[in-house]
C-alpha cells in the first residue's frame, strides 16, 4: 500500500484530497490529511465580517465534513518534516507516517510579533486589530460597530501578503461602512502600503489608484513599517516617516508554517522552494505544494489554489507513472475587490499579462467586467462562497480555464 500524505487540510488541501481520491485506485494507495484544526474556514469571509456583512458562524464548518470517508484525517500538530526519509513525525502520539509522495498545503499566516511595538505595545486588539484571522476580524467588528470616528490607518508590512486585493477591499467597504452609518465625514481613512502604488500591475494600479481618490482614501506608498508606537499612535517607517492613527488595521508579515522552518525545508519567510511552473520542491522529487505554502511568485489566493489543483494532480500522477511534469502553470489569478456599495471589480491575470480590460469568462459576453466597477462584479463575489463550499473544496470542475486565457481582454 503506498500513501499520499497532504499536511494542510484547508484549501489546497482538501482539494488534493478530493481530487485524487477520485483517481487513485483506493487497493493500492491511501491517503492522509493532518491539519493542527478541526474547523475549516471561509478565509474570503473574513473581510465582511468587521462591517457586519457576514457573521462568524457563517464562515467556519468541520473539515471533515468536505474529506471522503475513507480519507484518514488526523488533527494534529506537526513536529517535523523529514523529506530525506519520506516521513513525518506528529506531536499527537509521536506518530510517525511514512509517505511515498508528499503534497504540502501548510498556506501562510500573519505574524504580528515580526513588527516591533505592534503585540506589546499595548494597543493589540484594544486599538489595533487584524482582520486576517477570525478573531481578529470579530474582534474589529466589536469596536467598529461603536467607534465614532477618527484616522483609520490601513497598513501592509511587506508583501507576500494573501490575497493582496484584500486590504484595498478593507478600506474601499471601510468607505461605505462609515457612509452608511453617517459618519463618513468624521473619519479619516488612510492606506499605507510597501508599494510604489495601489497594487503591483500599471493598469490595474492605475484603476485603484481612482478609486481611492475618489473615495477620498490617502495613499501612503512606498512606506515599510519598521514599528508601532501605540505611545504616541504613530507607525514608522526605516527611512523616518510617521503616520499617525487613531484606529490601526494591519496586515503584518505573513510567513508560512513554523514546521516548514523547523525541517529546515523553507526560505527565509518559511515558504517552500519550487518550480513556479511544475509546483514541484526544487529539491525533493516526491513532494509538491499547493496555494500558499510555496515560494512560486503567484497571488497567494484561493483562486490560484483552485488553478494550481489541475497541475499538481497531473504532474503527481505523471510522476507516478514514470513520466516527467509538465509546466502548465502559469501564475493564473482572479480576484474580486469588493469596492462597497454593492459594487466590485474584477481583475484576471497570470506571471506575464497583468489585469486587463474586457469581458469574463465569456468573451464579449461577460456577464462579468474586468477592471472595471459593476454590481455584477459585486453578485459575482457573494455568489462565490456558495461555490466554495459546494463546488471548489469537493475538488469539483468549473466552466474556467487553469491558464488564463486572453479572448475577451482588450490589450492595450
């Protein structure tokens, strides 16, 4: 009997493990999930949840609940990864597994205690909030829903971030929020940003970039925190800037599982090296990874997950079969930004092209516009979660190609 393990039973996990389920013959292969969590979370949702648009409940149900039951799941911490044995050792009964090939889907996490000042500064969770766990967001979702107005600073610490669309989207709904509660004339929003711009794509910043102007948003680009001073409720930047806040939502450093920095197996932010085109580790022949978890220079979002599944099931039993990978991903990535007012755009791009003008995924059709505002955008992104749930996770098709596809754009 040979075995697949999969460390990660989130998105990219589980999708493998649905997927291959369905292609590995059940006589002669196994396989395992471990996660450190039972509960699997809708991370999209989190976003919605400061602004009262989703509640809590609604963005977290059982892991095992989206795993075949002939699965082995396992919940438990994970002491080491030995990829030269092909196994790994488990904290929960010093289990030991054995695989014959290793898909690791650990993804990413914040790590606020990276930023000087940001945890033992005195503000944490009291004026300075996340909102990239669930804690967090419920958390921020208490204090917003009395807060009278102020400066509301937004600030990225340095990218790799997931889904990087997310802090534009926080601040555009954070727009529509305090309009919709009647103080939007009372509170200053700020977005501070490592960028040169709104995003890291010329057109696409371009767009976002108007969208903050217009929404009176101040962008503060090209700032990289060196620290928090809750003291004085400034953040600094190394080259001796200060913005001041009132209220402060950061996206900190986002770093990827501690295992993978104990096995020794990672880069210097514990993402795992490997081919960006094949998904396989540069150094291990039989271990692959999935979504967040590697170095590849793709968005670290759900929707690249969802693109990336194809090609690592293929190239795994590829591989199985004696056969080389083939380079079939090329940085596919979609993403809605909610941009408040029931309205939303839409961006679609790879490694090479950047977002583009056009119709999505119908050419000419649509019914979805790309890089541009529309309410159908905004239904688009609601829709999502029903699909979520009912179609992406159970490693289910999609009328969308895995690489992006030009019809339909309007190239400059």
């Amino acid at each position: 009997m040979k075995t697949l393990l999969i460390l990660g039973g989130g998105t990219g996990g589980t999708m493998v493990a649905n997927r291959m389920h369905e292609l590995l013959d059940s006589s002669q292969w196994r396989i395992i999930v471990v996660d450190r969590d039972e509960m699997h979370y809708y991370q999209p949702g989190f976003l919605f949840i400061p602004f009262g648009v989703y509640k809590p409940h609604e963005v977290v149900r059982p892991k095992r609940n989206f795993l075949p039951s002939d699965v082995e799941v396992v919940f438990s911490d994970i002491e080491l990864i030995e990829p030269d044995k092909n196994q790994v050792r488990l904290a929960k009964d010093n289990r030991v597994i054995q695989y014959d090939y290793l898909v690791i889907a650990t993804g990413s996490h914040i790590r606020p205690d990276e930023i000087e000042g940001m945890l033992d500064g005195g503000g944490w969770q009291k004026n300075i909030f996340d909102f990239y766990t669930l804690q967090g967001a419920t958390k921020l979702a208490d204090f917003l829903r009395t807060w009278e107005g102020g400066r509301l600073v937004l600030h990225v610490a340095e990218m790799p971030i997931k889904c990087p669309v997310a802090p534009l989207e926080f601040v555009f709904l954070a727009d529509w929020f305090f309009h919709e509660r009647g103080i939007r004339d009372k509170v200053e929003i700020v977005y501070s940003t490592p960028l040169s711009g709104a995003f890291t794509k010329p057109q696409a910043t371009a767009v976002l970039g108007d969208l903050l102007a217009r929404k009176g948003i101040d962008l503060v680009a090209d700032f990289n925190i060196s620290e928090v001073d809750n003291s004085k409720q400034v953040i600094k930047s190394w080259d001796g800037r200060e913005v001041p806040y009132d209220l402060l939502v950061t996206i900190p450093t986002n770093m990827g599982a501690e295992v993978i920095e104990r096995s020794e197996m990672g880069d210097d932010l514990n993402f795992v090296p490997a081919d960006k085109h094949t998904l396989q580790s540069t150094q291990w022949e039989n271990v692959w990874i999935i979504g967040d978890a590697g170095n590849v220079p793709a968005s670290k979002a759900g929707s690249v997950a969802h693109f990336m599944l194809d090609v690592v099931v293929e190239n795994i039993l590829r591989h199985i079969d004696g056969l080389p990978p083939r380079p079939d991903f090329d940085g596919h990535a979609n993403c809605f930004i909610e941009t408040g007012f029931d309205k939303a755009v839409l961006i679609d791009f790879n490694y090479e092209t950047e977002p583009l003008p056009g119709k999505y995924p119908l050419p000419g059709i649509g019914p979805l516009s790309l890089l541009k505002e529309t309410h159908a955008n905004h239904w688009g992104k609601l829709t999502f979660r029903w699909l979520y749930w009912n179609v992406l996770l159970k490693g289910g098709e999609i009328p969308v190609s895995s690489q992006m596809l030009m019809a339909g754009k309007w190239a400059s």
